[in-house]
C-alpha cells in the first residue's frame, strides 16, 4: 500500500480537518460517477479505492494517537467501513447493505448511518437516504461529508425555482398549462381561452 | 377514449391519464391535429379536440385497464359500502375491457400484477416508502415504454418511473391525515410516528420529491427534440406544475386542519 499521506497530498503533520478537505477534493474528482460510461471508469474506481484506504488509514492512525476520543470514528469502523465504501463506489449496493446489516446495532456509529444512506440513495430511495443521512449528521454534527449528503437531497429543490411559493406569474402560467391539457382531451378549464 | 373503450370508460379520465397520454404522444413524435368539437361534457359550444392518434388510443387501453385493476383491488380490500360499489362499478369497467386489442393484453396482465403486488405491500404495512412507491412507479414506466423502440423506450421508462413514484409519494403525503383518521395504510405514517412524519412532510419531503423530478428531467432531456406543444406541456408540469399543486394542496390542508382545531 502507498504511503496514505501521499496520496492524500498532506503532510504528516496535517490536521483532521485538513486530511478531510483533502479526501473531499480528492473524492469529488475521482468519483466513479464521473467516469461513468467511461472506458476509465475502472481507472477511477481503483483511484478511489486508494483515496479511501488512505483516508481511513490517516483518521485511523490520528484516533489511536488519542487526537479525537469522542470521534464517531469507533475500532470498529475502519476495515470494514473502508471496504463498504469501496463497494459503494462500485455500485455494488447490494453487497454493501449486506455487510451494513451484518454490523451489530450497538456499533452503528455515524459513518453507518451515512453509508447506509448511500446505498438508499444509489438505489433511488431517496426518503430512506434523506432519514439516514439526517441521524448521521445528528450523532455527527460537525462532519462535513454527511452533511454535504443530507443538504445535496434538501437542495434538489432548487433547479425548480422558489419551490411551493406560488407567485402571480406562476398562477397563470399554471392555469394556461391546464387549460391547454384540458382542451386537448376534450375539456375546457378557462372558457374564455 | 369513448371510441376506443366506450364511453362509459371516459367517466375515469383522470389529470395522472392526460399526463400519460401526452408523454405518450410527445414519445411517439406524434402531431395529432386539433379540431372544434361538441364533446359529452359540452354539448352546445365547440371546444378545441385533440383528434384520434396512435398514441391516445394506447392510452385509452391503459386507463381502462388502470381503472378496471384499481376497481378489483377495491374488492378484495374494501368492506361494506366502500365494496358494494366497487362492485357496482366493476360492471362498467369491464365493458372497455372487451374492446382492447390482443396485442395490449400484455400490459393488463403487468397492471393486474403490480397492482396486486402494491395491496400486498400495503397489507403488510411495508415500512419502506420508496418500496412501495417503486412498485407504482414500475407499472408506470412499464406502460410508457410499452412498444417503443430501445432508446425512447429506456427514455420512457426512467420518466415514467420516476413520475409514478411521484404520484405515489406526494398521494401519501397528501392523505395524511386522512389515513390516520381511518386506519389505512400510509408509508410515511409506518416509517416515523405521526409527529415525524408531519415535520418531514412539511420540511423534508420538497427535497425528496424533487430528486424523483430532477431524474424525470433528466429523462426528458433524452428524448425527442420535438418542441410541439406536448413537450411544452410536459416541461412545464414536471418543472412547475406538479411541485407547486402540491404545495398548494399541502398548504390547504394544514389550513383546514387549522380551522378544525378552531372550530
């Protein structure tokens, strides 16, 4: 395995925050997602791989150094979380969910909470990975990557505009839209168009 | 619909079938035209009339099937009055059913399949909303794609899916109230206590019911570049319309609940 700090681009002295801008960055360009129908796709995948053994290697070695006992970070998580999220990265959700569940309720920390909602939200459950990734952020509040997760859903919203406030505009844009359905089967909602 | 499934069929139209029939429509890349006529709904003056297509005939066939299934499915869940006149109107909706071609008998059967597989979920008290909604948004998509070469097929599929579970979802929210009063199954009342459920619904469920519409657009990015009216149509109800009826709908409801309170 390469040297984690390598990979991640910090150094030995770098703090928590600063390893986690730098798996943030790292993560967000080599996201499988983004190679998706890529012949580089398997490239990537492997990259992210690495990024996140390097990470969770990093954080694994901060916590036992007593950097951060009330982390939601427990043992338990490292191995096996850095393999869940590998597998997410593959889409391979099924797997993934498989090895969630098999992790014993008492040790489900914050990271459980946020990969649990990921899997929901590569099959498209998205209410499911809404509630996941909003107990993650409550037993976690300061971590930025479920929180990014929680508000990416929250936001959707807005590549629809002002969302449920209605103006003057809308209204009649609205009722021109219904009218012209109306008529086109038939019907008639504004008699005078 | 009245020519193709009788016009005892025309008593179900509903604004989720017209959405349908002009997704269909906008699909098959057709251009119907449009006529003055006197329809049963209004018989003196003429009003503009979509004239018969391809695409409207085949919606004809899925409404009538639609209706006919969610009639069946009355029966077996339904008790005194509610039953009785289920079993009144499955008279009616049996009538289209004679008159849809051999070919469509495919997407009977799916419909008739799902809809059992959705009341078997909801007996159950499936704590999984998307689960549910899934199921919904499968026979929709299903039914759009129906007979449509590969790519607008998958096209048809995605924005069919996602609408349906759309539909299915915003319903839910919408009956809120209602299904707590009579007991029935609501998905969000079987996730979270009631008191949770109302606050995700209040505060949660824009953000998740716009991801079901973000991967619709997404959809209709991909298909035809025909820019009749339908397609305006379609943008306009999946970018506008549907998220601010809803709204609308949710805002009412909280009002009446409030003059209830009051009252």
């Amino acid at each position: 395995m390469k040297d984690p700090y390598e990979v991640l681009g910090v150094s030995r002295d770098a703090t928590e925050e600063e390893v986690k801008k730098a798996y943030r960055e790292l993560a967000k360009k080599y996201h499988p997602d983004n190679y998706a129908n890529s012949s580089l796709s398997d490239l990537a995948s492997e990259k992210m791989k690495e990024i996140n053994e390097a990470y969770d290697a990093i954080l694994k070695n901060m916590h036992s150094g007593g950097n951060s006992q009330n982390s939601s970070y427990g043992d338990y998580s490292s191995t096996d979380f850095i393999e869940i999220r590998n597998l997410i990265n593959e889409h391979n959700f099924y797997e993934a969910d498989l090895r969630l569940n098999s992790i014993p309720s008492d040790r489900r920390n914050a990271e459980w909470h946020y990969l649990k909602g990921c899997v929901f939200m590569g099959r498209g459950w998205y209410f499911e990975a809404s509630k996941f990734f909003a107990r993650a952020c409550d037993m976690d509040p300061g971590n930025e990557e479920y929180r990014r997760a929680y508000e990416n859903i929250n936001r959707s919203s807005d590549n629809f505009g002002n969302g449920g406030e209605c103006t003057c505009c809308d209204v009649c844009q609205g009722l021109i839209c219904a009218d012209c359905c109306c008529e086109l089967c038939g019907g008639d909602l504004i008699r005078c168009c | 619909m009245g020519k193709h499934t009788t016009e005892v069929s025309c008593a179900s139209l509903s604004f989720d079938m017209t959405f349908f029939a002009l997704t269909r429509i906008w699909l098959c890349e057709e251009r119907p035209q449009i006529k003055s006529r006197r329809c049963h709904s209004h018989p003196l003056k003429k009003r503009p009339m979509m004239c018969d297509s391809g695409a409207l005939e085949f919606s004809a066939y899925v409404s009538a099937y639609m209706t006919y299934y969610k009639i069946l499915d009355d029966i077996r869940d339904g008790r005194g009055l509610k039953r009785l006149l289920a079993r009144a109107a499955l008279i009616f909706a049996k009538i289209p059913m004679s008159k849809i071609p051999e070919k469509y008998r495919a997407i009977g059967q799916y419909i008739g399949e799902k809809t059992t597989y959705l009341s078997e979920l909801e007996k159950q008290k499936c704590e999984f909303p998307s689960e549910v909604a899934d199921v919904f948004g499968d026979l929709l998509g299903y039914a759009l794609a129906f007979d449509l070469d590969e790519k607008k097929a998958a096209v048809a599929y995605e924005l069919g899916k996602h609408v349906g579970r759309w539909v299915y979802l915003a319903d839910a929210a919408r009956d809120i109230d209602r299904d707590e009063k009579s007991g029935s199954y609501n998905p969000f009342l079987c996730a979270m206590a009631p008191g949770e459920a109302r606050d995700f619904i209040a505060n949660g469920l824009d953000g998740v019911l716009s991801m079901e519409l973000v991967e619709a657009m997404k959809a209709y990015d991909l298909g035809p570049t025909d820019t009749g009216e339908c397609a305006g149509c379609i943008k306009n109800i999946l970018t506008k319309g549907m998220r601010n009826t809803l709204a609308s709908e949710l805002t009412k409801n909280k009002r009446e609940k409030k003059n209830e309170r009051s009252v």
